[in-house]
C-alpha cells in the first residue's frame, strides 16, 4: 500500500527542501518527489492534498507569506506537473474534490473557501469564493463559548481582522460538505469544531484544533485533534491516542495511518521554543505512526533525517499512480 505524504521541511540550505513524497506502508520506505519548478521549496509548505479525475492536487504556502498560495497538479498518467499561482486563494490548506477537475480550497487566510476549476492539462481556468465563513452564526456561539469559559485565555490582537476562522481541513460526502476550523483568536483550548454545509449544522464542537477530517469506507466522520494528541471518530464517539501533535491521517486495514509532527512548545525556564513528543521529549521530526483498532501505537518510520519537521496531509497513492517523470 502506498500513501501520498505532504510536508513542512526545514529550510537549511543542505535540505533539499522536499515537500511532497511516497510512502510504502509493506517496506517502510519513502520515495521524495521532486518538484523542479522555479520555487525555492526550502522555504515552501506542502499542504492539503487530493485526487481528482486523473490529477494529483496539493497545495503550496510559501513560509513567510501568507497571501500567496500554489496549487501543484501531478498528471498520475505521464506524471507531468504543473504549478499554478491561486489569486483568491490565501494560505491554501485543505482541498477536496467536488467533480471531475473541480476542487473546494480553505482560504485561511481569509475566512473563506473558494471554488477551483482545472483543464485538461492541470492549469485553474476558475477560481472564486464559494462561501465566505465570516460573520456566520456558528462561529459567533464558538466566539461566545471561548469567553464563556476561558475568560482569562491569551486573546490573539493579531488576528482580529483576518484568520478568525482557521477554517482548514474540508471533505466531503455526497452532497455534503464538510471542514474543520477553531477560533484563532483563543489558540489551545477546545473551541474547535466541525460544520456541514450547506446549512452551517454545527456537527462536532469543543475539539482542540481540529484538522484534516475524512470520512472512512464505512461512512464514519474521523478528524485529528491535534492539540490533544488524538484522533477522534465523530460517528461512534470514539477517540485514538496518538504520541504526537497529529495531523494526516488515512485508512488502512484495522486502524489509521497517522502523521506526527513536532508540538511547539515555549519553555519559561530556558526561554525558548520546544519541539516535544506527548511524553514531554524533545524530537527531531516529523513521523508516521500506526494507530490499531485496539488504540495501540506502531511506529512506521521517522522522517527527521529527511529533514520534515511536520506532516499536513496523508491519502492513499492511486494504485497504479506515476507521480514522477521517473515512474514513481
């Protein structure tokens, strides 16, 4: 079984500044995928991934500009790519798709998701809001809740006007669409959630930071909350330890494969940030762990000596899939 990773890497110049890779579940190996564009992606995030007719989609946020966002198409055919430059589009997350081509993007940045078009060749011939989140009615209780019952939570004035949503993970079923956000005003505490649209139904609230939901072949809503260290089925209330601050997570045969990236953390006695595991020690990297039905951990492979420092996304890899020219 093969699954698609996407990363943020570390940008020392030694680092070749990979984003995206190939990961073999039977072997434990990962293949990196080079991506031979114009952007340096030392300095690049890879972010939400998914497939859509014949294409490979993910997206791209630049580590000090929050108002540009790319979108990387992979032909899984010939494996030719094609990196566009989104306009309306800020700080790109969760993608999924919707049809043959089209695409739902979470403009973070923003507070909004827009809709996305493809040619036949992998370039957006569309792009336009699909809804915007400020002002709704959910997002007004969360605010309301977070005073509620934090009132002495770190109020963040630096997000007051933009980001108050941190509306990032999207999927959907059917019809149905579905994405995570929390208030980013009040950074570690429960008020996250879960909302269907198109009604704004508030389907899962008080998660702490919520990201990447996905639905399973049974029909199950999973969603990581990354600030507590687990994975959570909505659908039947039940929750999966994981070792690390978690985010990508995609089925596999008796459990969940999940990504563990460093938890920053700042230290008043040393006077400096903290990259930590759930059991209080410092990490080199990123990883990926298996999560058994039995809510046992199995870890797969550590990804620090590639030089990834967090994981945003994992789904599984077409079957018969060419990411690369190469043929992997």
């Amino acid at each position: 079984m093969r699954f698609l990773i996407s990363f943020i890497a570390n940008d020392q110049v030694e680092i070749s500044g990979n984003i995206l890779g190939i990961f073999n579940l039977t072997s434990g190996s990962l293949n990196l995928i080079p991506i031979p564009e114009a952007i340096d992606l030392r300095f690049h995030h890879g972010m939400g991934l998914c497939h859509t007719g014949d294409f490979l989609c993910m997206g791209i946020i630049p580590k000090f500009d929050r108002l540009t966002s790319y979108l990387l198409v992979i032909d899984t055919k010939t494996g030719r790519q094609q990196i566009n430059k989104l306009n309306l589009t800020k700080a790109i997350h969760g993608i999924t798709s919707i049809d043959y081509y089209r695409l739902l993007a979470t403009s973070t940045q923003t507070d909004t998701i827009v809709e996305i078009a493809l040619d036949e060749n992998g370039r957006v011939v569309f792009e336009d809001i699909f809804i915007d989140l400020k002002g709704k009615e959910y997002y007004q209780r969360l605010h309301e809740c977070a005073l509620k019952n934090y009132p002495s939570c770190n109020y963040r004035a630096d997000l007051k006007l933009d980001d108050q949503h941190h509306c990032n993970g999207i999927c959907t079923k059917g019809n149905e669409i579905y994405f995570s956000a929390f208030n980013a005003n009040y950074m570690g505490i429960g008020n996250g959630c879960i909302v269907k649209l198109p009604n704004y139904e508030l389907v899962a609230s008080d998660l702490v930071h919520p990201h990447t939901p996905m639905f399973t072949k049974s029909g199950d809503l999973v969603v990581c909350q990354s600030g507590d260290f687990k994975i959570t089925n909505i659908t039947k209330q039940r929750t999966f330890e994981c070792s690390g601050y978690v985010r990508g997570i995609a089925e596999i045969p008796g459990g969940f494969l999940a990504g563990i990236s460093k938890y920053r953390k700042f230290s008043k006695t040393e006077n400096r940030w903290k990259e930590i595991h759930k059991d209080g020690n410092e990490i080199n990297g990123a990883m990926v762990e298996r999560i058994d039905i039995n809510n046992n951990i199995h870890k797969v492979i550590d990804l620090s000596h590639y030089g990834v420092k967090e994981i945003f996304d994992i789904i599984p890899a077409k079957r018969n899939g060419k990411y690369t020219t190469g043929g992997a």
